[in-house]
C-alpha cells in the first residue's frame, strides 16, 4: 500500500532486468541495458517526487489514500498517471527497452533461455498488475464526490515534475537521434551493431518497433477519444450499489433489514497471507536456490 515502497520494488524489479540483459551478453542485450537505465531513471525519478508532491498535498503516502486523486488534485494526479504509463506503455522508451530484451532472450542458445525467457514474462506481467492497480485507485470515484477543482501551481513543486515529463517523451519520440547519437558509441566501443535505423525507426533481425508513428496514434486517440464518446448529460445515471440506494444520500444503499451501508471502494492486497513468515522464508529459499543453480549453470 505505501506507494514509495512500490517504487522501492519496481526499481529492484527493473534493476534485475538490466542485470539480466547485461548476464546476456549480447549486442542487442546490452544495447537493451542501456536503454532500460536511461529511461528507468528518468521515470523513476519522476513518480518518486510525484508521490512527495501527493505527500505534502494530501499528508499520506498510501495508495488507498489516493482515491479519486484525478478530481481532488488533477494537476498532479495527471502527471503521475503520465509517468506511470511512461513505464509500461508504447510509445516510451522503458517498453522498447522491454521489447529489445525480449528480442535478445529469444535469440539465446542452450537449455537455460527458456528459463530465463519465462522469467521475464513473468516480471514485466507483475509490474503492469500493480502499475494498473495504482491507477485504479486514482480514477476511483465515489458516487457524490465534490466538481474538479484544479490545485494551485506551485512553480518548486510542479516545475520538475514537468521538466521529467517532458524529457521522457521527448526521448521517447526521439529515440533514433538519442540512440546514434549516445547509445550506439557505447555499445560499438565492444560489440558489433546490430540494430539497424536506417528506416527512421528501430529495428532488429526480428522486427520493428516504430515510436513516432505510435505517438501520433496515441495523440489521436487522446484527442478523438473525449470528442467523439464524451458523455451527455441524459445518459448519466445513479451507480448500482448491490441495493436500493439512498435517496438522501449519492454514496449509500440499503442493505440487510433496509439498513442504510455507505459504499467503500478499496483494492484487494491479501496482507494476511503474505504476512507469513513461513511463506516469506520459503520464498527466499526458493529465489535463493534459483540464483545459484542459474550461477553453476554460467561457470559450468
């Protein structure tokens, strides 16, 4: 629940991938490497200090906290709901960096890259579960909730927030100047080239992946998408709450003997179970065995 600790997590999460493409020890695996760290630390340094300007804002640090965060602070809840898409959304440059590990586990030889390969499945499958988790709960609204009402710009507090934004998509958009232009010298100092850019767009033995043309797609949609489906005022209705509602009251329903309950929203995080400690210590073995056996394997 407490969002910096989720940050804590996701940075281990993808300091693992680095390491992982850097075990690799190929062309494109490094080249991956090195994509992955340079956007990782600019949106991570971003979400970081969104979540301290949510701190300050709203004194709490906890993800169910953030309710409804898009209409009670939109200014700051946007730009966080931005850098946390920046993680795992085309058109970024944390996903190309995703698309080219895969690409470089994929073409590994031996026993062991089928092995690897789930793995990775698998970490980026859980980071988009809690990534999408959190932005649950800042687009969750109880029924009755005050109008939209913009905070005020504080030029130390949102300055930055917006100066990170923007160098994440501007290296995002431009990521064939960035990559020729700083990338590619580091990894030609020890590895042959293996990405080839020639089309404007960047590519491998396998496939594309095209940045611009999905940032003009991502555009459109933005703009199309409130014009063409925006809601009319005699479509909206009352929220179904498991019962009668209130007519009083916007965010209550009868419930068991015409009791009046008032509705909670809230996401399911299973802190009993995980709280085992027997549970914790056996994962540990089980990731502990998993890193050796993977390390007899290399010096075998």
């Amino acid at each position: 629940r407490e969002s910096k600790k989720v940050l804590a997590y996701s940075t281990i999460s993808n300091l693992g991938l680095i390491i992982m493409c850097v075990g690799i020890n190929t062309p494109l695996a490094i080249t991956a490497a090195i994509v992955l760290t340079i956007f990782h630390a600019i949106s991570k340094a971003l979400l970081f200090m969104c979540v301290g300007v949510i701190d300050h804002s709203m004194g709490s640090r906890d993800i169910e906290d953030m309710e409804g965060l898009v209409r009670r602070y939109p200014l700051i809840a946007g730009i966080t709901v931005a850098g946390i898409l920046s993680m795992m959304l085309v058109p970024f440059g944390m996903l190309l960096g995703k698309w080219a590990a895969i690409e470089a586990t994929s073409a590994m030889s031996g026993f062991i890259s089928p092995l690897v390969f789930i793995l990775l499945v698998i970490g980026s499958a859980a980071t988009t579960v809690f990534w999408v988790k959190w932005l649950g709960r800042f687009f969750s609204v109880t029924p009755g909730i005050e109008k939209i009402r913009f905070e005020r710009f504080s030029f130390l507090y949102h300055s930055p927030l917006i100066v990170l934004l923007a160098l994440a998509g501007i290296f995002s958009l431009a990521v064939i100047p960035f990559y020729e232009n700083f990338i590619l010298p580091a990894v030609t100092a020890f590895y042959p080239n293996v990405v080839d850019t020639s089309t404007g767009f960047f590519g491998s033995a396998v496939g594309l992946f095209t940045a611009w043309p999905l940032f003009i797609l991502l555009a459109v949609a933005l703009i199309l998408v409130p014009i063409l489906f925006k809601p009319k005022a005699k479509n909206l209705s009352t929220a179904y709450m498991c019962g009668e509602n209130v007519s009083t009251s916007a965010d209550s329903f009868y419930s068991v003997a015409d009791g009046e309950t008032k509705i909670k929203l809230g996401s399911m995080y299973l802190d009993t179970q995980f709280a085992n400690p027997n549970l914790d210590t056996g994962l540990k073995i089980v990731g502990l065995l998993i890193l050796v056996s993977m390390l007899v394997v290399v010096l075998i």
